[in-house]
C-alpha cells in the first residue's frame, strides 16, 4: 500500500495516471465539486500531470531513430529531441 497520495501517483502507469487526469479535469469544470475538494483535486492533478509529462520524457529518451546511408540502415542514434 502507498505511503501517502503522491507514492500512489509514482507507481502509476501513464494511462492510468491520465485517465485519473481527465476524470479531475471533469469534476473542476463541471463546479459542483465544494471549493475544499476542488483544492484537493487540482493539487492531485497537478502531481498526475507531473507524472505523465516525466514518463513522456523517459519514453521519448528511449526512442532511437534510424541512421540511412545510401538508403540503406547503417545504425541507430540518440533522436534529436527538437
């Protein structure tokens, strides 16, 4: 079980961590949330967005993109993140 709410967001997947996303997003656009959980879920949110946007980081470090020579794979390199 997690220590506190921000070890549960670390152990999260991306898709679950952005499905608990848009599910806050809802709730603080709809206004019925009282203002006491609409601050509670906007923190939570944040630490969510947080989350996604470092796994999104990690993957993309991951990504190698193909090297041609001649129209042919000669290799792989680091992708150029911009």
């Amino acid at each position: 079980m997690a220590d506190s709410p921000a070890d549960d967001i670390k152990q999260m997947s991306f898709e679950a961590a952005l499905r608990e996303l848009e599910t806050i997003v809802g709730k603080l656009e709809s206004g019925q949330a009282p203002l006491a959980e609409s601050i509670a879920i906007y923190e939570r949110g944040e630490a969510l967005k947080a989350h996604c946007e470092a796994l999104l980081k990690a993957a993309e470090m991951r990504i190698e993109k193909i090297t041609l020579r001649s129209g042919q794979p000669t290799g792989t390199e680091p992708l150029d993140p911009q």
